[in-house]
C-alpha cells in the first residue's frame, strides 16, 4: 500500500507530541542519546546536506545507508554511532554509510523516500513512517532494564469509587495531561470517542500539566478519575514497574491499596529498528539475528544504537505497532482549554 507524504498535518501532529515528549522520562519521548527532534517537515522542501561515514569496499551490493538523529555536531554522532556501524558492515560483509538529520521527521521523510534504509524510530515516528508509505519493517524492539518491551496507558480511579467501567465516566471528571503525549492525552480521547463519551455524555476533563499531576488531582478530590502510564508488570504494592504508579508510590505520594485500575491499553511497544521494506530477505534476516544477542556480543555497539533500555532487543513485526497508527490522526478536540505543559507522560 503506497501512500502520499504530502499530508503536513500528519507530520506536524507528530512533530507536536514530540516536542515536550522527555520531560519526566515520557514513554512517546523523542530519541535521545543520538539527538532529539525539532523543525518541520514540508514536503518538497529542500534539506541541509546530509553527513555520512563509511570506508568504501570493493563489494556487490549497494550499501547500506544508516540513519540517525542528531541536532547539532553530527561529527559527535557519527562517532558515537561507529561501533554499531562497524558490526552493521561486518555482519552484511559489505558497505555502511552512517547519514545524519536534524531531526526525526527528516529521518522519517529519508526512509519513505528510499534514501535511508536503516534506522532506529520512536514509536510514533514508526507509525507515522509507515502511515506515510506502507515501506517500513521492524526488525526488533528492544527491553527496559526491568525485562519490559514496552508500557499501558491506563486510567485509573479510587479504590471505592463508584466508577466500575469505562461508560460510567459519563458526566464524571477525569484529570488528564494537557500535554500532546500520544499515550496520555491521544489514545485515552480516542478511547473515549470510541465508546461513546462524547458531547454531553463526555466526562468533564481536568487539564493538567501530565500524568503525576493527573495522579495527583485525583488524590487530591479534584477529579475521580485519572490517565496515567504504567507497564502494569511487576510488584503491584509498589505501583508495578516503571510508570506514574511506581513513581509516585516510591515517593510515597500514593498507597497501590487506595488505587484501582479502570482500563489499561494493550501493550505499546518501545520503537523499533526499522529497515526498509525492499531490502533484500536475505540482509533482513542477518540484521535481525545479529540484533537479538547484540547486548552480549558486543555492548558497545549495542549502547551506539539504543542508549536509552539496556534489556536487549526482541523480535517484533508490525502488527505491534498497530495501535499507534489511529494515534498518527488528529484526536477529537476537548473543550476545556489547555493547561501549562510539565509533568510527566510516556516512552515511544
């Protein structure tokens, strides 16, 4: 399926979400590590010259073009990202060009467009790519330290509440990040969308400045609902493993008895490797299976591609992406006007 990437909505939505995306370790958050997003995409527009590094061999093959994103200093990047590429051409046995963007939707318009055909993408960037062009494959996603590949959203109220299902929201107040993070704000609205909750049915939204904020205006009696993120795994008296829950719960904000779970979102995954789609079977196959032992074999080239989970990477396919891909559209819009943009929200 082939689809245009002249849709600057699209893009610029994406672009939005990103921006405040880090603020408290947010599972949407841009890449770090290799540099972060910021500009605009206009299709058509002309680009800065790229950078690349790659002694060239005498081989058959075309190379393979290894993208990255780096904001300032690409000299810096392509340092970093050297041992990674040095183990790319060892096991393809042939040429890899490292080329850098200043930011993640350049990157992004580099794959669709055929001139990159490897790269590390959030989440969000891999729905929006593959939204764009139907020409992206994940390879591999890779684990948290704790074991985890990826998070829920979630929304929570108090334990005792009369709230019992999603439907019973209606006309009910639910604190929710005024951020444009994808899992806390996007997917919850479109949740709502889907089951009803809308006009006068909708339930009456508390902006606030992210999901600890949002945790934190229920606790307060503010709202009798709340979206958090939450990997929902682990010990559950310490609010699970990473997320609003165990933070706040570490902090001893919050006692897990006092907290039930209204409805949590299937797994979301940690963005993917991503090759192009018309690489060549054979290349695919020995990138997938040099990655899935890569933390092992060679850390240091582990740590140039993923900086941020030090689990090791999994594989993946795209049907575990799909539920970002509603995420990529614009959401229904809240009536209430937004609040200051800081908190917490999630990793993609």
């Amino acid at each position: 399926m082939r689809r245009t990437f002249a849709s600057v909505a699209l893009v610029a939505l994406f672009a939005a979400s990103a921006v405040t995306a880090r603020a408290e370790g947010r599972p949407d958050a841009p890449l770090t590590g290799l540099g972060a997003p910021s500009g605009t995409l206009t299709p058509g527009a002309s680009l800065p010259p790229p950078v690349t590094r790659g002694r060239p061999r005498q081989r058959t093959e075309k190379p393979l073009r290894l993208g990255l994103v780096t904001p300032v200093r690409p000299e810096i990047a392509l340092d970093r990202i050297e041992p990674f590429r040095r183990r790319l051409a060892d096991t393809l046995a042939g040429e890899v060009k490292a080329v850098t963007f200043a930011d993640e939707r350049l990157l992004i318009e580099a794959l669709a467009t055929g001139r990159v055909d490897y790269a590390r993408l959030t989440a969000t960037g891999y729905a929006t790519a593959w939204t764009l062009c139907g020409c992206v494959e994940p390879l591999v996603a890779p684990r948290a330290a704790d074991g985890t590949a990826g998070f829920r959203a979630a929304i929570v109220t108090r334990t005792g509440s009369p709230l019992a299902k999603l439907a019973d929201l209606a006309g009910h107040t639910l604190a929710i990040s005024s951020e444009p993070g994808l899992a806390t704000r996007r997917l919850p609205l479109l949740l709502l969308t889907r089951e009803g909750l809308t006009g006068e049915r909708a339930p009456k939204l508390v902006e606030v400045g992210g999901p600890s904020e949002a945790l934190r205006a229920m606790l307060a009696g503010r709202a009798e609902a709340a979206v958090v993120w939450s990997t929902l795994e682990g010990d559950p008296t310490e609010g699970w493993g990473r997320g609003t829950l165990h933070d706040l719960a570490a902090r001893g904000e919050v006692s897990m008895p006092d907290i039930r779970v209204l409805w949590s979102s299937q797994v979301l995954p940690h963005g993917p490797q991503v090759v192009r789609s018309s690489l060549d079977e054979g290349r695919k196959r020995r990138l997938r299976d040099m990655l899935m032992d890569l933390d092992e074999v060679d850390p240091d080239a582990y740590e140039a591609i993923e900086p941020v989970h030090a689990g090791g990477f999994l594989r993946i396919g795209h049907p575990a992406y799909v539920p970002w891909l509603p995420l990529v559209a614009p959401p229904p819009q809240p009536q209430n006007a937004p609040g200051t943009t800081t908190g917490s929200t999630p990793p993609g």
